[in-house]
C-alpha cells in the first residue's frame, strides 16, 4: 500500500474481526453454535456488498491460535461450519469472481477441511472481482514466527545472509505476502483490542470499534464505517499539513 493512500478514496483493504456471535445467541436464549450459524449468513452479505462499496481485498477472522482455548464443542461445531460453508458457498464465491485465500497454520486443521481449502483457493485463483482472505488457526505473532523460522532456514541453507534481513523480505515470508496492509480495521461487538490479529500487516491500519454483534452487522453499517473512515487523515507518521 503506498504510504500516501488517500482514505477519501475508501479502504481498498478491509479486515474484520467478526466478534459477539456468543452474545447475540446467548441474548436469544441459544447455544453458541446457533450464533456462529448466524454469524456465517452475514459473510456473504458483507462479502457480496464489497465491489459496490469499493472494497477489493476483504480479510476475515474466523478462528484464531487461542480459540483451540473453547470447549470441544464448539471447536467441533465451528469445524463442521466452516468445512459445510466452503461446500455450500463454493459455487457462488466461484462465480461472483471472488478469489478466496486462507492464511493461518494448517496443520492443526482436520485434512477434509483442508482439501475443502486448497479447492477452493485452486479453483478461485483466477478470479479478481474482490479478494476474500479468510484467517484460520491464524494468530500474528503465529504468522512471524513461522516467517523467521523460514528465514533462518534460508540462512541456513546458504540462499540467504543476514544482511538480507529487512522487513520487506520478512514481509515476504509471512501469509500475506501477496496481499496489500490493510487500510481499515473493524471489530464488531464493542470490545476494543485487536487479538493477535494481522498485527506487523497492520501498523498503519485505521481501527474501527463498533458495538454491533456480529451477526447484526449488516451492508448498511458496513458501509457508514466505511464513510467514517473516508474522512480520516491518514499520515503514516509523517506531520499534518497546515493549509
Ligand atoms: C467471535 O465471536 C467469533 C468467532 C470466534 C468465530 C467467527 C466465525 C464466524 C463468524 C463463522 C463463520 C465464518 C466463516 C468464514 C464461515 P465470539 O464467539 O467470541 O462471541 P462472544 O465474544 O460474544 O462470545
């Protein structure tokens, strides 16, 4: 992203960390499962509303390194969600010209879920409408230390020495090497803190915090955060300019 990016222009990357599925399901007297259920149906909407507001690349938090911190249950609930929503929304991810990437570790994932994953990312490739990144088994300080722990490999093996080490090419070790900073991020249910989340990606993020739960998110309070963000001066740490 270029450091003079203009947030008049809206975000060209958004992440989101999707919270408050528990509480919206807890406040209708459901198990925590019937809001992460909830909470999938409005992926799409929030997905589909994208192209119109400008949106390219949209970057989702679905299971972070810690979440394995639940009970079996619902770990096993969000595991069959996610691998019965990759079977369902195939199709129209494919054809709404989404290309959909997966960033996370993958080896703690269950081999079904990952076979679902790489199709999907294989049979989307392609596409460039709008780029779904969708973060699973993810954590940021995770995503760094596997990145040095390739780059020390490097330096082993002789491919690279240590004056090679800046943070371009650390940034080129880490999941989302292909993908551009996020410009905006946005975590829904009123607790502020960003959980392990894109944390070297997103040093110059713009940060919105907004009460919502998750599941009542919808495309029109997704695009007024987007409008609040287009009125933001962003100066990537250099001085304001006085007119
Ligand atoms: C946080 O809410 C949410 C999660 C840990 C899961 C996010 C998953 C989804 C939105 C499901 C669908 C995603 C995809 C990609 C199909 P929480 O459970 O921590 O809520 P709480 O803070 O109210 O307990």
């Amino acid at each position: 992203m270029p450091k003079d990016a203009d947030a008049k222009a809206g975000p060209a990357h958004v992440a989101i960390i999707m919270d408050g599925n528990g509480r919206w399901a807890q406040k209708r007297g459901r198990p925590r499962l019937f809001g992460h259920h909830a909470g999938a149906r409005r992926v799409r909407e929030i997905v589909e509303a994208c192209p119109q507001l400008g949106v390219k690349y949209l970057t989702i938090f679905a299971f972070s390194t810690e979440n394995w911190k639940r009970t079996q249950s619902e770990v096993a609930g969000l595991m069959s969600l996610f691998r019965k929503y990759l079977k369902r929304e195939a199709d129209d991810l494919y054809q709404n010209g989404v290309c959909v990437r997966f960033i996370g570790d993958r080896i703690r994932l269950d081999d079904k879920l990952v076979a679902l994953m790489d199709d999907l990312e294989l049979r989307t490739a392609e596409n460039d409408r709008v780029h779904l990144t969708v973060a699973l088994n993810y954590g940021g300080r995770d995503e760094v230390t596997r990145a040095a722990k390739r780059l020390a490999f490097e330096i082993e093996q002789g491919r690279l020495t240590h004056q090679d080490v800046d943070a371009e090419t650390l940034a080129g070790f880490l999941d989302t090497h292909v993908l551009p900073d996020p410009d905006l991020v946005i975590r829904t249910s009123g607790e502020a803190r960003i959980s392990n989340f894109l944390l070297w990606q997103s040093a110059y993020a713009e940060y919105e915090f907004v009460d919502t739960l998750w599941p009542d998110f919808t495309a029109e309070e997704f695009a007024s955060v987007l409008n609040s963000y287009a009125k933001r001066d962003r100066r990537f740490g250099a001085a304001r300019v006085c007119e």
